[in-house]
C-alpha cells in the first residue's frame, strides 16, 4: 500500500471505539490493538513528534496497512481485542499474548452463596468463567462500578460476622445468615446478563418488573429497581459495556474469506467445533466449542463423555455428533457451519449423521499435519470455485469424493479455523484430564473404610484433589468428617505421603 492511501485510510477512521489492526507488506497482522476513539489513537502511530520506545519504533516501520473493527463500548473492544489476538497471534503482541495478561471473571453458581472473584487459569469446575480479559485494571473498575448496582460477594470463606462492603451496601451479607439465596441468585443473573453484554434486554427486564411492582403497590420493590436502572444508564459515564452481537460482521476478513472460499450464501454466525481426546482408549471424551461472530462463546460450550469404549475416533466423532444433534438438545440452536478437527475419515463420520438426519448444513474438516481443509463433494451449501481460492491465494486438490484446500499458513481463513480447532482441543483435554484425575483419586479413597460417595465428594470439593487431602492438617480432616473418620482417613494416607519419615 503507497503511503498517499494510507494517510487516506487514516483520514477515514471514526470517532468510535473499537478493535485495530496493523499490516506489514505480505498483509500480515503484526499488531492488534483498541482503542476508546479510534481515530485519535491508532493516528498516535504516526506522529513524529511523539516518543516511542524501540518496539513501537520498529512496528511503525513495518506498517503498510491499517485496518479496524467498529464496536460500540470500550469493554466490547477490549473482548474483541482478545479474542483477535487469540486467534492471529501477532508478533507485536507478545506482552498481550503471556498468559499472565488474561484475566477470567469467575463465579460460582452452583454455590449456595456464590462468590465472584478473578482468575487468571480457569478450570472445569462448574463455574461459570467470563473472559478473558486483557486489561486486568479495566476489568476490575468495570466490577467495582457494577458491584454498586448488583452487590455480590467475594468470600471464598464465608467469615464469623459481615464484612465492611455489607455494610457500605456493596456485599448482600451471606455471612449475616437472613440472605435470601434465591434472591441472591437472581442478582447475579442480572450481573450475568450485562457482563455478557445483553444490556437492552436487561433494561427491558427492570422496567417490566418496576412498573408491575408498582402496579401491585409494592412501593420499596419499585424503587429499588428504578435506582437500579437508573445507574446502568449513568454507567456509561464511568465504563461502558455493550452488546456484542452489534460488531460489524462485513469487517471481519476471515468470516468474509471464509464464506468466499465455501461459497456461503451467508457469513456463518456461530461456528461449532469438534475434537476427540483420550489416552490409549481410556477416558474417551468429546468436545463442542461455539464460536459466535469469531468470537469464543464459552457459555455454550458442551462436553460429552463417549460411551463407545476404545480407541476409534470415527466411531466417536459419529456419537457426539448423533447426541448433539439428538432430541434432547433441540433447545440448542443449530450452527451456520461444523468444523470438525481430521482429515476426511473424521469428516466422513460427522457427515453421515448429518445425512442420516437430512441436516442441510455446511460441514469442513481441518486436516493437523499441514492445515489442510477437507471439503466432501456435492455437499449441501458448499460450492468450491477454485478462482476464489485462487484469490486467496490458495490450491485446491481433488480426489474421488473430497476437495483437498491448501491456504497460507497466514491466512485469515486458516488463522480462524486454527483458532476454534484449538480450543476444542484445549477444551476436550481439559475434560480427559479431570475424568482421569477423578478416576485416580477415587480408586485410592475407595480402600479406605467409613469413607463412602459423599464423604468423598465433600473431600474432594473441600480440598480439590488426593493431594490436597493429604496435606490437610488433621483439624481441617475433623472438620469435614469428624474425629474418628479422620484418624482412620490419617492412617490410610499416611504410606503415601512423600514428605513424612
């Protein structure tokens, strides 16, 4: 790109903020960033007169394009900021790509008195995790600023008496003992709901309530939800949220490559992912990632434990595919394309559910060893033109059956699909992991007396792992289980533990 029609894309940018990427000459995104207006900031680049360390002295050297993502809240740029860099691993990036910058927002609502808190490695431990963030500090302010319209608590540990943001009205007091737990729930549901940006219908949601709780003369309820409204609508004047289904989808390159390169009459919105995870047979399990808009939906990932036993990855990938796709999970709405992780055996598997249950739906595999994408022939919704590969600078190969796609490796298209073929795998290893975990930890605690199935889920909940119950001091062991379980539990253990003569 001439420098002439690079100062013109720059006169162009919006008042607005949102996501930015910079090129280099191949095209390459070599760094992402946000930006409140993005106008003034991704100009910042390019005036001399500013002082620039020795990165962004050599990024500014390499910038020949510039692109970007309009959004409509800063904490929506900051999301999309992640997933992007998640997904092209810009070279520029490595201070955003240590593990260390992503930060979770957890909450646990299978709890009694749900806690929120952060985290920076998320488990699967039930809790719902929201993320991830880059900017930590943005985050936390977002939440102290909720926290006054939703107050929730914090205590790992419920203590012996209210804290002091009970009393200043910012924890509902779970340790008071007189909190409503449903009530509290419902709280947090709302929480929930703004946090994964569903403003509008949030304020809907209020406005419906205060005026039927009005209508019932339940004065003090109305109040409590006018005031509740009326600081989400100040909100916006400390730290902005918004909703994420508004991000312009026609800006995002590999979601358009992507529908030119199957030949979608539509771009495809949600994207499910799928992935098969054991170890020699054992502990087969599957994994569902969604990807809405290019975006990692982690509130509609699903995990399936396989019930065919061994090592067979068609056999698999055909039944999670069937129980997905069963009566049962009508309520889940069905994706705009499947992206299975192998080659054309995986492939053919999934297919033939597909087909089985006339399933007109767009359905590729992403081959590991060179990144290849698998394309059945004739497939329903899929039309392969290979001058549009052509274009983006791909090749095609064909075979009886299937079309074979080759793309650069740093391709958008490639980039996305590498991303969602990722976290599948993450997350289906995730769930081998702690299946195998708890297959271990049961077997040492089932040989121990007096300690039956709910004695050892307690154990397992309060202490996290056989590890865990090992280094616990006997009066934490007389707590859970009482005196005499804990003694018998010590002297089973204690051949096992390492650091005891």
């Amino acid at each position: 790109m001439t420098n002439e029609i690079l100062v013109e894309k720059l006169s162009n940018l919006p008042k607005e903020p949102g996501v930015y990427f910079h090129k280099n000459l191949a095209g390459e995104i070599i760094y992402v960033g946000k930006a409140a207006v993005l106008k003034n900031r991704v100009r910042q680049y390019f005036q001399t007169s500013r002082n620039r360390d020795p990165k962004t002295e050599a990024l500014v050297l390499e910038i020949a394009d510039v692109d970007w993502i309009e959004v409509e809240s800063e904490i929506e740029a900051l999301f999309l900021e992640a997933e992007m860099i998640r997904r092209y691993l810009p070279r520029y990036n490595i201070l955003l790509r240590d593990d260390k910058s992503n930060l979770y927002v957890r909450i646990d609502m299978k709890s009694v008195y749900p806690s929120v808190s952060y985290t920076r490695r998320p488990l699967d431990d039930g809790a719902l995790y929201l993320g991830p963030y880059l900017n930590g500090f943005s985050v936390k302010r977002a939440m102290k600023y909720l926290r006054k319209i939703f107050p929730y608590s914090m205590h790992l540990i419920l203590p012996n008496r209210p804290c002091l943001q009970y009393h200043i009205g910012l924890c509902p007091g779970p340790e008071s003992g007189s909190l409503d737990s449903k009530v509290y729930k419902e709280i947090l549901k709302r929480l929930i709901m703004y946090l994964k940006g569903e403003r509008v219908q949030l304020v809907n949601e209020l406005e419906r309530e205060m005026h039927s709780a009005a209508k019932k003369k339940e004065f003090e309820l109305a109040a409590q939800l006018r005031n509740q409204l009326f600081a989400l609508r100040n909100l916006s004047k400390q730290v902005i949220f918004s909703d994420r289904e508004n991000m312009d989808l026609s800006r995002d390159h590999a979601l358009n490559d992507l529908s030119q390169l199957l030949g979608l009459k539509k771009i495809p919105r949600r994207i499910e992912g799928y992935d098969i995870s054991h170890m020699s047979g054992v502990d087969t399990v599957a994994s569902m990632v969604v990807f809405t808009n290019g975006v990692a939906d982690k509130g509609a990932y699903r995990k399936f434990k396989m019930r065919i036993l061994g090592n067979d990855d068609f056999a698999h990938m055909n039944e999670v595919l069937s129980r997905r796709l069963s009566e049962k999970h009508n309520n889940w709405p069905l994706p705009d394309l499947f992206l299975i992780d192998g080659g054309k055996g995986q492939l053919g598997a999934a297919l033939m559910v597909l087909s089985e249950r006339d399933i007109k739906r767009p359905a590729i595999g992403l081959a590991k060893q060179f990144e290849e994408i698998i394309v059945k022939k004739g497939w329903p919704l899929i039309e392969i033109d290979s001058k549009k590969i052509l274009a983006l600078n791909g090749v095609v190969m064909e075979s009886d059956d299937f079309y074979t796609i080759k793309l650069p490796s740093n391709s958008h298209v490639v980039k996305l699909l590498q991303r969602i073929r990722d976290e599948s795998h993450r997350f289906a290893i995730s769930y081998h992991t702690v299946l195998k975990t708890k297959r271990q930890t049961s077997s040492l605690l089932d040989d121990i007396p007096t300690i039956g199935p709910e004695t050892r889920k307690k154990l397992l909940r309060t202490f996290g792992s056989y590890k865990g119950i090992q280094q616990a001091r006997q009066w934490e062991l007389e707590k859970i289980v009482g005196e005499k379980r804990a003694i018998i539990l010590r002297q089973y253990m204690r051949p096992h533990r390492k650091d005891e003569i």
